[in-house]
C-alpha cells in the first residue's frame, strides 16, 4: 500500500438518486480533490453580548462574532431557490430603497439588475427613482454558457437586509437588454457575481460587488455558501432553503471538518480534480482529462458538466452499474414520470455545480486561496445523508499536477488579443500615411537643362 497523500474524496449521492431511501449504499459517484491542511473545528465559547469573539486559529471569523456591521446570524436562512433556477438573495438597492432577489453566481464577477420590464419578471430597478444613482458612463455585455445581457453601469448603495445593518456603495449595471438571460419560471431579477474581479466587464478595474463589502465593511474575505435542496427536483413549483454567509463560517451550518483544497488561479474558483469514481471503480482517464481546460465550482450552474471524454465514459460506467442514479423531472407535460441525469457533457469545463453544491457546507476561502467542503446537515434524505467526505487516500496513481500546463487562460487570451490587435493597427495606420503622402527625396544640386523627372518635363513642354 503506498503512502497517503493530501486528498479527500466527494462521495455525492442525491443528485442520482431515483427517490428516497431509509438505508443508502455506499456513494456510487466519488471526486477526488487534492486538499490543503484541514480546518478541525473545535468548539468555541459564544461570546456575551457586545463581547468580542475570540480568533480563530485559521483566520476565518465566526459567524457568532456579533460586532462589527456584519449581523451573522441573521445570514442563516437568507437564500431561497432550487438547482434548476438557481438560489437567490434579497438586496435592497437606491434611495429610497427598490427590493429586487439577486442570483447568487459563484462563476461569474459582475452585479447587475434588470433595468427595465421583462415578461418573465416582475420588478425592477428604475435608477432615475434613485436620488444615490450615479452613473460612470459606459456600457458593458457579459456573456454566460447561457444568455447574455448588456447594461450601463453605475453606483448606488444598497443594503442586504438578512446580513447587514448599514449600506454599502458599489458598481451595479442596469439591464436594458438581454437574450436568454431571463427564462420563464425564474423568481429572481438581478445576478450578483463573487468571483474574482479577473473576470469583471469590461476589465478587472471594475470592483466588483464582494471586494467592495470586505473594504467598506471590514470583513473577512471569505464566505460561504448551504444550499438545501438536495434530493428534491430541480425545478419543483416551491422554493428551498439556504444561507449565504459574507465574511464567515457560520458553526451551525456544516458537520465534522471541512476539508481545504487549493485554489489553483484567481479568476472562477478553480480547483483540481485528481480522478472520478463510479461506484468505486476509477474511470482510469489521464487526471488531465478531468481538468480540461479548467475546473470550477459555480453555484450558477445547475449540474455537474463534466469535459466530453469524461462524460461519455461516466454514462458509460453508469449504464453498466445501475441504471438508478437519475434525476426527477417536473413541469414536462406528460402523464409520466420523466428523470435525467444530474450531469451534462462541456466543452471547455468541468463544472462542480448547484446539484453537487447541495450536498455540502461549501467556504470561499478567498484569503487562504483554498475552497472548502464540509457535510451540510439539509443534505439528508429520510433522515439519511446523501453525501459525504473522506480522507485522505492514496494518490500513488496519480500525476503530481493535474492541471494542464498548455492551458491559456481567458483575461490572458483577452490581453493577448488586444495587444495584437493594437499592432496591427498601428501597422496599418504607417501604411495608409504612406500611401496618402507623396514621397519627397532630397537630391543634390543637378544642371537646370537637364530633365530628370516628370514635373520638368511638364514644364519644358510649356516652354
């Protein structure tokens, strides 16, 4: 046996389950991670009221910390939503204040607001209402694996009434026109991005929403997200739980440990997948496979999207194992009940998404540069958890580095491609000058009589 190495494993039941059971079978689809130093939580004293927290060891505060503008406790149950439409946020925005539900989106940076009526919303932020608008004066598109929309951005203050107690100013853009961005049955108007600001339009200068909070209200940065709907429809007709926790951990909201594991690059929360598991069997794919060209957790996605190599060998791998791990379907008109699977095939990710989110206590570590998973005690099934962490086994297996070193990043490809773009101009512009400009040559002095070139010859014919 060879010796253990720095990873954990994912064991993920509910998004395949058929229905619930009173007794589940070891988890039939495991994704290793390679893991930081675990977080072991130890047990603090709650602090008398206006009693400062005492620190913790890893330099996350406690969700119990109650100074400060930060209301902790009043973040557990703050988000309302499912997999298939996504968990949202109520934010108040302007003044006076307009309530809209904020899409919280983990793979995207941007934060911006429908602008103006829609058919598939029902409120909106109208910014000449808001006498703290104040526009920048430009326009900015963003573009998903789904829908697009293009908004003009501006500042405002806004407040988040089940996290704060005072309002913040921060760069929002109001939607005057989309495509399939908002979607029949969405009970949200708005999208509030936390990831990294590499991945802000037009351009990392714009600060984006969560990196205002931490330097306005002196947070952590860091926080973390329980999303309560696992085992249930992607789509059902009610809504589920969860909590969204800016600049903390909130004790109450996760069992055991929670396990680290690196954050490979600052732009999505990138992680690095070492290999992936049906029903304990490896898919035996070169690690690579797994993270190409990167892989992520987006709370803004609804499945688990796996890389097409991948994806056809675990539909392969779940076909010959059971044929139970599927989803239920609603909504879809028939007389029959309809499932599918939690997964879709990608063309550029593997995309750790709301559907596997759902069976954990996921931290944004964004300080430590680690993303953290720990159970989550809403991810149960007729009393029964559906998923699980372990650790650590043997990576002997394994390459040292699973992630590709030839991959180019996109803010990388941007800043390449403008930069030859610029060339090319410049090149361009020399060339046209050239073509308008008439050449002039210095010659030295010749014989008057002597004709040398086109305009004496003119003028000796007139002569």
């Amino acid at each position: 046996m060879g010796a253990l190495a720095p990873a954990l494993l994912l064991p993920l039941l509910a998004p395949w389950l058929l229905r619930p059971a009173p007794a589940l079978a070891p988890a039939p689809f495991t994704l290793p991670l390679r893991v930081a130093v675990p977080s072991g939580r130890r047990a603090a004293p709650v602090p008398s009221p206006g009693t400062p927290a005492p620190p913790r060891a890893d330099g996350l505060a406690l969700a119990l910390e109650p100074a400060g503008a930060a209301n902790f406790l009043a973040m557990v149950d703050n988000l309302q939503g499912d997999a298939g439409r996504g968990y949202y946020l109520d934010v108040l925005i302007g003044t006076p204040p307009q309530k809209l539900q904020i899409l919280v989106d983990t793979g995207s940076s941007n934060f911006a607001v429908a602008g103006g009526p829609h058919e598939y919303i029902d409120s909106y932020f109208d910014s000449e209402r808001s006498s703290t608008y104040r526009p920048k004066g430009f326009d900015v598109t963003v573009k998903y694996t789904q829908g697009s929309w293009t908004g003009s951005v501006g500042q405002d203050v806004v407040t988040i009434p089940k996290a704060f107690n005072t309002s913040f100013l921060v760069n929002v853009a109001t939607i005057f026109e989309s495509e399939n961005f908002f979607l029949p049955g969405i009970k949200w108007n708005g999208i509030l991005g936390l990831a990294y600001a590499t991945l802000a339009k037009p351009s990392s200068s714009l600060v984006t929403f969560f990196d205002s909070l931490v330097t306005q209200a002196k947070i952590p940065n860091v926080f973390s997200m329980q999303m309560c709907g696992a085992g249930l429809p992607v789509a059902g007709s009610g809504t589920n739980g969860g909590s969204l926790v800016l600049g903390g951990i909130e004790p109450s909201l996760y069992t055991g440990d929670i396990w680290y594991t690196p954050i490979k690059e600052e732009w999505y929360y990138q992680i690095e997948i070492l290999k992936l598991e049906i029903g304990g069997q490896s898919l035996n794919l070169d690690c690579r496979e797994y993270n190409a060209d990167k892989a992520i957790v987006d709370s803004g996605t609804t499945l688990l999207r796996l890389p097409q190599k991948v994806f056809d060998a675990v539909v392969d791998a779940v076909a010959r194992t059971s044929p139970l791990y599927i989803q239920p379907m609603v909504g879809t008109g028939l007389n029959y009940e309809c499932y599918r699977f939690g997964i879709s095939p990608s063309s550029n990710a593997l995309v750790i998404g709301a559907t596997v989110m759902e069976g954990f206590y996921v931290v944004f570590d964004r300080a430590r540069r680690r993303v953290g998973f720990a159970a989550s005690p809403c991810a149960e099934i007729a009393g029964a958890p559906v998923s699980e962490i372990s650790g650590p086994f043997s990576t002997d297996d394994i390459a040292s580095n699973c992630v590709p070193t030839h991959s180019v990043t996109e803010p990388v490809l941007w800043i390449v491609s403008y930069a030859l773009m610029s060339v090319c101009g410049f090149v361009l512009l020399v060339l046209l000058l050239l073509l308008l400009l008439p050449c002039r040559c210095r010659h030295p002095p010749r014989d008057p009589e002597v004709v040398s070139d086109e305009s004496s010859l003119v003028r000796h014919r007139w002569k």
